[in-house]
C-alpha cells in the first residue's frame, strides 16, 4: 500500500513458519527490477519499503515466495 503509488510502497507480508523467503518486484514483461528480501526468515509479520524513484510509471509485480508458497500481485506507479 497505497497502490497506486509514487515513489514508494510498503509491501506487507506474513509468514507461518520459518522459511526462506524471496520478494522480487518485475515490470510487466518479466524483467526484474528489484530484489527486496532473499533470506531464511522466522514466522511473523514483515514490512518492507520499494522506492521505485528510478524506474518509469506503469505496472510492476512483486513475488512473494516462501518454501513453497507463491503470491504475485500487481501494482501501479504513478508519478
């Protein structure tokens, strides 16, 4: 959140079990552009901040991955 954003968002996330957890964020063709979280993390809730200043409007997607889970979800900068 917000979605849309302009320069930053916070993508939050929970985890149930300890786990190593990936959050990469893709523009709309698949290029990845940033990689937010790449380590073994403990069950909880986490927050972290993208700043997206150096990077044109459009859609972006972010991955969440933890052991086998995956989430994608879409989100749009604005500037």
């Amino acid at each position: 959140y917000p979605n849309p954003f302009n320069p930053t968002t916070n993508i939050v996330y929970q985890i149930k079990e300890k786990g190593f957890v990936s959050l990469q964020v893709f523009d709309i063709i698949g290029r990845e552009v940033s990689q937010l979280v790449k380590e073994t993390k403990e069950p909880g809730v986490y927050s972290v901040s993208f700043d997206a200043s150096n990077l044109p409007s459009g859609v972006y997607i972010y991955s969440l991955r933890v052991n086998d889970f995956v989430q994608n979800q879409k989100m749009t900068l604005l500037k």
